[in-house]
C-alpha cells in the first residue's frame, strides 16, 4: 500500500497591513525588569490593604531600616529611619485609576489613569514635597493605533517628550524617542528595538545620552525565566551587567540575580495563606562590603 | 595597500591607546567583565536553560 506523503505546510503569509500591536514604548524591557528588578529593601516592612468595596481600598505601610545617603567618600552611609506611608487607590475598571500615598516626611505621590476613549488615554503623576524646587508632576497622552503607539508627555520644568513604536514584523517592534529639557537646555534622541517570540524576548536601545541598554529574557517554562541585561553609559563611564532568574510558583515567587559589580540579590515572596505574604529580601555588594537584609509582611491583596 | 597599512597602524595606535591608559583600561575592564557576563550568559540560555526547569 502506498503511503502518502503529506504535502509540506505552506510557510504561513505575513499579512503586514494586519500586524499585532506594539508593548508601549516606556515599558519596552519589562519582561527584564519584573525578572532583574525585584523591591530589594533592608529592615522591616509592613503592608496591609484593606478593600473596603469592589473598587476603592486603603493602605498602610511601615518601614524600618537605615537608610543610605549620598556620600563623597567611597563608605556607604546609613541612618536609622522609619517611615509610614498612607495610602488609597480607586480603580473604576478598565476606565479610570486614582493612586495616591503620603508619607510621615511629607512627601506625596499621586498618579491619574483615565482612558479618554478607546484609543487614546491620558496620565498624570506627581511628587510632592515640602523642600523647595523639589516637587514634580508630569502628564502624558497615550495613543494606541492598529500596529504603532505613541505618546506625548508634558512635565514641570518645561520637560517635553514624545516617543512612538511601530510593529515591523510579527515579531519585530522598532521605536524612537525625543525629550527637551528646557530648565537645562538639553534634548535626547533614543531609538529602540525589540524582537519578542513564545520563548524569547530581546530588547535593545540607544539614547544620546550615552546610554546603551540590551536585554534578553528566555522563558524556559511556565514558571521560570531567566534574564540578562547589560547597560552601559560611556558618558558617565558607567557599565553592569547582570544575570538572573525568575521562579514563579504557585505558593511562592523567588527571584535572584548576580551583577558584574560583584552584587548578589535575591527576593523571596511566599505565600502563607490567602491574602498574607511572607517577603525576604537580601542584597550583599561584595565589593563595597555592604550587605543588606529585609523580611516583611503583606496583608490584603 | 597604502590604505590598508595606514588603517592597520591607526588600529594599532587605538589599541594601545585604550589599553595604557589607567583610566581608559579601568572602563574597558569593565566593559568587557558586563559584555562578558551578558554574552555567556545568552548562550548559557540559549543552549543549557533547560536544565532549570522544573
């Protein structure tokens, strides 16, 4: 009996005028943040959220530990402190988002997510505080067309930006981007690329401010990512690399990494019981022989 | 030919450069420990990143 051959599957047409839309552009290398840059903190932490309907909750937050300030020497220096933070957010699903936290030194935050129509959306946020010329607000519009996005933004200090990415391929997303500084008369230009499938994400940008970013993520399984980044600054003659992985279980998140600069992290997030987190936070920089240790509690979702 | 001895010198020249100078080899250290870490950290993925799965 003669078998049939079955006839080779036609290489699927790439239909360029219908192309997926583009991540946007600020949140280009994402996947590598969430893996590389996980809330590393020293001391004690406390959160808890308190839902008190469907869409609006409070937040109370205490922190304990030193602090770094900046210091001419090469010595790091701490100072114990201890902060709480209040909080509220209203989320009015998917239309509207109002977040807001205030600190016992003063400080304020505040962010607006409004989706103004299908396609265009509108963000502010802005930092408070009682020192002068040290508040800053800032206010964005966000387009999101068939295959591109592109987005103006407006800040204090006469900061003006607008950046725009465009789907190329299926797979492959290029952007630019350009700021105008006018309180120091300086302007950017920065491009960017990213090329992401099932089992891979790469990034890559350049900016004229002498900033080289690349990025890789490899998604090995469902529950686990491993990720690199380098990133070079030749202006202020600063480069790391760094190499880390992302394991996502069901009761527990841990994610660690190790850097050029001799640092190593890890970040423990553990599940005890249904709306009660268990966090470990470790950071020790063997080469300014500071070592940095956290644990913490979250309650509420 | 010229052209080509002129450019090989001119390499030359750079490369020396970069690698006498105190503060330029400094950079270049680290430059090439990150460019290191990051490019073997890529084939590391790429060829044995199966291994960490559970």
């Amino acid at each position: 009996m003669a078998t049939t051959v079955p006839p080779p599957a036609a290489a699927a047409k790439v239909d360029y005028l219908n192309l997926p839309c583009p991540i946007p552009f600020e949140e280009l290398h994402r996947e590598a943040m969430m893996s590389l840059k996980p809330d590393l903190f020293e001391g004690m932490r406390f959160d808890f959220t308190k839902m008190l309907n469907q869409k609006f909750s409070l937040n109370h937050s205490v922190l304990m530990g030193p602090t770094e300030i900046p210091s001419q020497s090469t010595e790091t220096i701490k100072i114990p402190t201890a902060h709480y933070e209040f909080g509220s957010t209203f989320i009015d699903h998917p239309r509207l988002l109002l977040w807001g936290r205030i600190l016992t030194d003063g400080r304020l935050n505040a962010r607006v997510k409004c989706d103004l129509s299908e396609n265009l959306t509108f963000k502010a946020n802005a930092q408070l505080t009682n020192e002068p010329h040290m508040s800053h607000g800032m206010i964005n519009f966000d387009y999101k067309g068939n295959d591109y996005r592109t987005q103006f933004q407006l800040g204090n200090g006469a900061l003006l930006g607008a950046s725009y990415i465009q789907s190329v391929t299926q797979h492959l997303s290029l952007g630019g981007e350009v700021f105008w500084a006018g309180q120091h008369r300086k302007s950017g230009v920065g491009y960017a690329a990213r090329y992401n499938t099932d089992k891979m994400v790469a990034t890559g940008q350049v900016a004229s401010t002498g900033m080289v970013l690349l990025s890789y993520v490899q998604k090995v399984s469902e529950k686990v990512s491993l990720a690199s980044e380098f990133m070079c600054n030749y202006l202020s003659r600063d480069v790391t690399a760094s190499f880390g992985y992302d394991y996502i279980l069901r009761q527990c998140r841990l994610r660690g990494k190790i850097d050029s600069n001799g640092c190593v992290a890890a970040f423990l997030e553990e599940r005890l019981n249904m709306g009660l987190n268990f966090i470990l936070s470790a950071e020790l920089d063997h080469r300014k022989k500071d070592y940095k240790f956290g644990f913490g509690l979250t309650v509420g979702e | 030919m010229a052209d080509s001895v002129v450019s090989i010198q001119y390499l030359k020249d750079f490369v020396n450069s970069q690698i006498y100078d105190d503060e330029k080899w400094a950079f270049n250290v680290k430059l090439l420990r990150a460019a290191g870490l990051f490019a073997g950290s890529i084939v590391l993925m790429r060829n044995y990143g199966d291994l960490m799965a559970i």
